[in-house]
C-alpha cells in the first residue's frame, strides 16, 4: 500500500518514497521555549507523533525524528528582560514544562532534541559557506549583523508560492545595513542592552543567530545534507521555513524533500496565542481533563484541519473516548482481549488503512474504530466471543497507532497494581448486586430491584439492560463545575469528537509563530 502526503511545496498530494530504503529522517520545529506550553503549541507534536507512528507501524519504517528546542531569540531575551531573570534559566523552566506536557499527552521523545544554544559552530560554519558563495554579506555599518541576500537565490519564495516583489519586508533585525528590506538576518550583531551570556564570537563580530539559521544547521547535524521530511505548523511556512528552504539550498544542501504543515487551533475564530489573551496552556487543562482526552481532542480532527476550541470541546471527546474504554473494559471482563501490546498490523482494518494511507486522514480512521466499537459490543451482548476478540484486538492496534489506546502502559500506567485490584474488586461486588437485582426481578419483587439500581446509581454505577442481561460501567464524571477560560460564539465548529475540522490549512502569513 502507497502512503500519500499532502507536500505544501508541490501543493498536491505525492506518493511516499523515503531517500533511504526503510529509513525516514523527519526535522519538526520545536517550540520557543519563552513561556509555558498551551494546546495550540502542542497540536504540532501531537500530529507529527502520529504520522511517526503510522511510519514506524503501518509501513516498517525506522525513524529519525528530530525536534529543537529555540531556547535562544528576541523574544526569550525581551522576556528575561521583563521578569528579572537570566534568559537561561527562563528557558529551561519552561522547556521542562514542554517536556512534561509532550509526555502527558503521550508523545514519544525525539531521537534527538538538539537545543539551539548548543549548535551555535554548527551555524557559523554555514553561515560562512553562504558568504563565501555570495548568498550572505556583513552588514556594512559594523553591526555585526549578517544577512541572506535573497536576491542572490531566484527560488527564494517557492515554498510559500510567493512573488519576491510581493513579499513584506523582513522585520527581524534593523534594516539600516541590508541591501534588501526582504534579506533577513543570519547572526544578529550584540547589542548594548543585550547580556553578554547570550554572545558567541563569529570572523563577523560578537552576537547570536537568527532564529531561521538554527534550524538549517541543526537538521544538517542530526538527519545530513538532505532528508525526508520537514513539518511544523502553518505560521511557519513563511517566512521561517521559506528562508530555511533557501540559505540550505543555496548552501548546496539538498535539504527536505516533503514538507507537511498542520493547522491551527483557534479560539472565535483566531490562532491561539499568548498575545489574544486566549491560550489554554497543557497544565491547567489537564487539572480537569485527562491526559488521554486532550491527546483525543487533539488527534482527531485532520492534521491540515483547524481545530476550533470551545467549551465541551473535551466533554465530547471525553464521551468518545469512555465508549472506546467502556468496550475494551467488557471485553476483559469476558477475557476476550489481546495482552497488553500484542497485536499484528494484520490486525488493522483495510478501512483503517486505507484512510491513514490517504494524507493521515485520521478522522476517517476514527470512523472505524468506532464502528469496531459498535460491532463489538454487539457481540458482547450475542455472547460472540470470537467476534468480540477479533473487535478488541483491531481497536487495541488502531488506538496504538494513534496514541490513544487506554492499555497501552503510557495511559494504564495509572492502573497501578492496587488500582487494578480496587476494580476488580468493585467488578465482584457488582455482579453480586446484579445477581441480586435479577433474582428480585424474577421474584417480581421490583421494589427490591429498584432499590438496588438506585443504590448502584449512587455510587456511580450505571445498569444497561440488554437481551443477554444487565451491564455495567461507571458514570462520567460531573464536568458542570469545570472552568471554560473562553465563552461560545455562534459558529464555533463542530466538536473534537468528529474532529472540530475547518478546512486545510492554507495560506503563508506572518503570524505570531508557535514553534521555532
């Protein structure tokens, strides 16, 4: 089976063929780590660890995924600045944060995290290839600064499909010593203001790198000269990944060969961000919400889809994923399922694959983990064991592949021994009750029966009767009290359980960036 990605260089989808038989090298911008992570800064991670996934299961693949940290740029320095602390020690607390909110949500470590501040040889060794080529200059009012002359490259503007006439000005270093508005800095000159741990010496004069140079170098360290894929978020697109593009190319690399961008999430209909106001950050969320369901909510809409967040966004996905756990949780009481982490790719449906082989289309495979659900909890009430094993044993592996399947030890890793042993024990008392309940039933003593129901509802115990008997699962916990940080609007999408899907992401801008 074909594996097709939606290349946003070529604007069409494109069959997947690695540089390297087996192998994949995939470089995703990571996070600027100037404060505490919200959901929009994560969805990027989250979507790359799927398509890591559905490389490494679906198709065989050993990957390199490689994902920076920025932990050096204006907007960490002005930070610093602002709290009265060292740019170092700013960063680093809220890299920590990241890190923890990427393995709350279930996303595997990078094969390597390389952080900006540590491949500054790296960057100067390119930045004096591309001076030496004629693509980069000194500023020549002793600055310090070094530009990209963009002029020099005609392919500049190719990525974002973008006339160079047409292009806003860079605004990212002082304008005074470049010979093009458009040139955009490789190495920023020190500036007096500027503390002198945040300077690294250069043949062009003291300062730091620009943010566009730390990634062409980092990747060139980890994944060589050219590699397989480029992803990050569609803000990225221009300018960051479109003067990586062009100062690695015009350095003779041969640089990413696909480039994928995922959406945005928004809240009323804007990108979310620290400067609306409106950011939902992971830690707060998931004082309320579990780690599972944000990981859902954030899963299900197509990568190239925005997400629209509103309040019962996660009650919806809460619901989508109890009905997955609530199957899975019947299916062991009947000891129909597969131990933990067994399963063969054998086990996915054609119908899964075929939706993951079609640009990650994961709503599409939700579709059909859902309607396993549905086939096997009718199977479960026919008493179909060997049809409620095959379900189980196709939700478990479909549910590996996109990260959220509860048996997995990342999520039942908070079904300790004494948890496991608390259900079991409830399971016992339970069905005694039942027994109970079903006895006075046939007894037509439907006072006691009732009476037992209710006493089962007051725990928070819920009773389905169905044709092969009563069943039970625990109630969903009362979300009436949690705290929404945003009100509804008219319009606002149509809920994380079906994806929350707006439309593909689309157009080059120069919006406040998520990633670096």
């Amino acid at each position: 089976m074909t594996l097709r990605l939606f290349d946003t260089a070529a604007r069409e989808l494109r069959d997947f063929t690695p540089r390297e038989t087996g192998k994949v090298g995939m470089y995703i911008c990571g996070l600027t780590t100037q404060g505490a992570p919200h959901i929009g800064h994560i969805r990027f991670a989250v979507a790359f660890d799927v398509l890591r996934r559905w490389l490494e299961v679906g198709h065989g693949y050993a990957v390199t995924l490689v994902r920076n940290v920025t932990d050096i740029d204006d907007k960490v320095l002005r930070k610093a600045a602002e709290s009265g602390e060292e740019w170092f020690a700013l960063t680093y607390r809220n890299e920590r944060l990241t890190t923890e909110a990427l393995d709350a949500l279930g996303v595997e470590p990078a094969t390597y995290e390389p952080r900006a501040t540590g491949h500054v040889p790296d960057m100067v060794t390119l930045m004096e290839t591309l001076v030496e080529k004629g693509h980069a200059y000194a500023a020549p009012d002793g600055s310090g600064d070094v530009y990209f002359d963009v002029r020099s490259w005609p392919q500049y503007g190719s990525l974002s499909h973008q006339s160079l006439d047409d292009m806003a000005s860079a605004d990212d270093a002082d304008p005074r010593g470049k010979r093009d508005a458009r040139d955009f800095a490789l190495w920023k000159g020190r500036k007096p203001d500027e503390p002198e741990s945040a300077t690294w010496p250069t043949p062009f004069g003291s300062g730091r790198p620009g943010w566009h140079l730390e990634c062409s170098a980092m990747a060139r360290r980890y994944l060589g000269d050219e590699f397989d894929i480029h992803g990050g978020g569609i803000d990225l697109r221009f300018p960051h990944h479109e003067t990586e593009q062009a100062q690695s190319r015009a350095a003779g690399l041969g640089f990413a060969r696909y480039w994928l961008h995922n959406a945005w999430v928004t809240v009323r209909g804007e990108k979310m961000g620290k400067s609306l106001g409106n950011a939902l950050e992971v830690r707060t969320l998931l004082k309320t919400t579990r780690p599972l369901v944000l990981r859902y909510y954030l899963t299900a809409a197509h990568y190239r889809s925005t997400i629209e967040y509103y309040p019962g966004s996660l009650d919806e996905a809460a619901a989508a994923v109890e009905r997955i756990e609530g199957f899975l949780d019947r299916a062991a009481r009947r000891g129909a399922i597969p131990p933990a982490g067994e399963y063969a790719v054998s086990d996915l449906p054609e119908e899964f694959v075929l939706a993951m082989d079609d640009d990650l289309g994961v709503s599409g495979a939700l579709a059909v983990v859902h309607e396993t659900v549905r086939a096997g909890n009718t199977a479960l009430d026919d008493g179909d064991d060997e049809a409620v094993l095959a379900a189980a044993s196709a939700v478990v592996a479909m549910t590996d592949v996109l990260g959220l399947n509860p048996l997995a030890e990342h999520w039942s890793g908070a079904r300790d021994a004494s948890v496991e042993a608390a259900r079991e024990a409830l399971g016992v008392l339970v069905a005694a009750l039942l027994d109970r309940r079903q006895a006075a039933r046939q007894e037509r003593d439907f006072a006691r029966a009732d009476a037992i129901r209710d006493e089962l509802a007051a725990a928070g115990i819920l009773i389905e009767d169905t044709p092969s008997g009563a069943r039970w699962s625990l109630a969903r916990p009362d979300r009436s009290d949690r705290t929404d940080q945003t009100d509804r609007t008219d319009g606002a999408g149509a809920g994380a359980g079906a994806g929350a899907g707006v439309g593909p992401a689309g157009r080059p801008g120069r919006a406040e960036r998520a990633g670096g």
